[in-house]
C-alpha cells in the first residue's frame, strides 16, 4: 500500500512500525483503562531517534524532512493512538515549531533535551472563551517589564500540559487590540514561578495522553524566551496550524489502516449461518468502502505532507498550502469516522465494548474533526481561500 514512497521512506515506516508495534502496543489497553502515562515513552523515542525528527543533528536531531517526520507519526498512532496523540503534539507543535521561528541561542537552549526525550513539549493556545475565535477571543496577557513579561490568564485542553516542561504559548501583548498583530509567542519553562498545570482531565479517546489546563499567575518569563519577534504570534501560530493539519492527516492512516486490519481479521474467523460473516456482499461492501476511503486519504495526506517539507517559516496562514492543508484535514479525518464506524458495526457487540480496540480507535477518531481547527473552521478556511475573501 505503500508503493508510492521512497525506499528510504519505506524503510522509515518499515522500522517506525515494527518499534510501535513491539513497544508501544502493549501500553495502549492499561493507558485507556487508567488514563495513565507512561513516564518513559518520550525517553525511549528519544533514544531510538524519533524525537527532533526535523532538527538538525547538531542539536540532537535527525535531520531528516517533514514528511519523515509524519511516517513515524503514522505508525505510532496505528499502534498507539495516545502515544501518536502526545508524540505529534511534542514533536511537531512544540520542537518543530521552535526550530522553524526560534534563534539560535533559543534552539541551542531547549532542542538537545527535547530531541533526547529528557523533557516533554506541548503548546498552549485554545482557552475556556477561546477555542475556534482564538485569536479574537485570547484573554491571556503578557506586560512588559524590564527584561521580563509577565503573563496572566489560563489555557484549556492543552496536550501534555501535566508533563511539559517546554511550552509554547501565545498571550496579548497588546492588551486594547482586537486585531491579530496583539498576540506574542513565549517559550514557557515548567520552573518559571507562577506557572502552574491544573488536574488531568479524562477524554472520550485518546485516554492516557495526558490533557490538562494551565494558569498563570504574574508568570515571570525572561524577554530572551519571547519566540520571533514581538506582536508577531500570528506569524507563527498559522504556519505551524497548517502543519499540524497536515500531521494530522497522515495520522488518521494511522487509525485506518489499524481498523482495516482489526476488520479483515475479524470477517474471515467470525462465523454466523455456518461461515465466515466476510462470505456476505453486506460485509464485503464495508470492506471495500474501508479500503478505498484510506487509499484516497492515503494519496492526499502524503500531497500535503510532502508539500509541507519546504514551507518557510513566514508562508503559513494563506495560499495554496493554507487550503491544501485545511482540505487534507478535513477529508481525511471524515473518511477515517466513516472507516471506523464501519469497522465497529463489523464487529458487531464486540465492538460496542469499551475495552476493545476497534472501539478505541472509534473514540479517538472522534476527535479529528475538532482539534487542529474544527471541520467547520477548515470550511471557512478552503473557501475563504477559493473566492479570495
């Protein structure tokens, strides 16, 4: 199924896959039962290489290109949804975005630890009022004092906000501005005073990465952790949204292929009227439905993947990518609901079980149409692009 990729990408998933399959498999039944994560996952990444997988070697990482970096992801997140959930979250929204908008002081600082798994990334910009109007919405603030900023206010829904000791975070700067040139970048320390993560909340799917709210309160960050220039968030909040459409996408192969599989296994051993239910044209339309919907996303996934490889980092947020990126999204993450639907309705009452796969990898197919953007901002986004409003 994979034909279309380089022997060198081939060999990427190829091992990706088997480390996936051999050490993050096992983890998923206990992470979804007891919402509990692994401590060692990210050093464990760390070592086999698949953390910093854009960064230079330089600075501890792979030095390979975004599509790479999107492979790995794939397969992660066919044996590990959770996993992939906080994998993609460090690695792409956290450390690829320093690399692309920080300095070299900046990378030199934080890179090595991230690219060694010795400390965990997320980013910070959805809160309690401001989920889809992010930007209009944003009450989290940052003064300048000194060679200081000081941040106040919360964020909500944040990918490995228990665990991160790196943040990326995006706050007012101009505290009476309604437009988008208000809003800053900071790389926030776990150890800076008055930062602070709330409980852990408990998800539909993809349980076990952990999710949680952060505050600050008067959050002394130093001016040298402000990331590109300042009132300037935007730049760099809209490149790196089109990226993570895009990872987003390659990762929903990840739930498609694993939901094909667990369906194939299951319609050629499952027996009802004397034969396997996989002998009925019913059954053997979904099938073919589940196969066709991931081939197309598939196609598209790795367009945009490989389209992303040479995106500078002041060409996000508009044009062909911003559409490309947006309609990636959107598509795929409706067509793995399709193909993991199909797959729990093959699978019958089993499949309605909460400790089954299939049905986990339903659960957190769910969720693929609202982070990222949600499939009616994507909308917004591919035709505001097509009429050029």
């Amino acid at each position: 199924m994979n034909d279309e990729l380089s022997v060198e990408s081939r060999e990427i998933l190829s091992q990706s896959d088997r480390f996936a399959r051999e050490q993050l498999y096992p983890l998923q039944q206990k992470m979804d039962d007891e919402e509990w994560w692994p401590d060692d996952v990210f050093p464990r990444l760390g070592e086999i290489g698949y953390l910093g997988v854009t960064v230079p070697e330089i600075y501890g990482g792979a030095g390979l290109d975004f599509f790479s970096s999107t492979l790995i992801l794939q397969s992660i997140t066919k044996w590990n949804p959770a996993v992939g959930f906080s994998y993609g979250t460090h690695d792409n929204l956290c450390v690829n975005n320093l690399l692309r908008n920080g300095n070299e002081d900046q990378h030199a600082r934080h890179l090595p630890d991230l690219c060694s798994g010795r400390k965990t990334g997320a980013l910070a910009l959805t809160e309690p009022g401001a989920g889809s109007d992010a930007i209009g919405s944003m009450r989290t603030t940052a003064r300048r004092e000194g060679d200081t900023y000081l941040l106040n206010g919360s964020k909500q829904f944040i990918t490995n906000g228990p665990i991160a000791d790196v943040v990326l975070v995006y706050a007012k700067t101009r505290a009476q501005d309604n437009g988008p040139e208000r809003v800053s970048a900071f790389i926030v320390e776990r150890a800076f005073e008055g930062f602070a993560s709330g409980k852990t909340l408990r998800k539909m799917g993809y349980r076990g990465s952990p999710t949680s709210e952060l505050v600050f309160s008067d959050c002394r960050v130093p001016a040298e952790n402000l990331l590109g220039e300042e009132h300037r968030g935007i730049s760099v909040l809209m490149s790196g949204l089109d990226l993570e459409r895009a990872f987003l996408a390659v990762s929903t192969l990840g739930l498609g292929e694993r939901a094909l599989e667990l369906s194939l296994d299951y319609a050629t051993t499952r027996e009802q009227f004397g034969q396997p239910i996989g002998n009925f044209q019913l059954i053997q339309a979904k099938l073919a439905e589940m196969y066709t919907s991931l081939e197309a996303c598939r196609a598209f996934a790795y367009r945009v993947a490989r389209a992303c490889n040479d995106l500078r980092a002041d060409e996000g947020g508009r044009g062909e990518i911003h559409k490309l990126s947006a309609a990636a999204a959107l598509f795929c993450a409706q067509q793995t609901r399709s193909i993991v639907d199909h797959a729990v309705q093959i699978h019958g009452g089993s499949g309605f079980m909460w400790e089954s796969e299939v049905n986990r990898l339903y659960r957190a197919a769910r969720a693929l149409e609202i982070g990222a953007g949600t499939s009616e901002i994507r909308k917004m986004i591919i035709a505001g692009e097509l009429t050029g409003s």
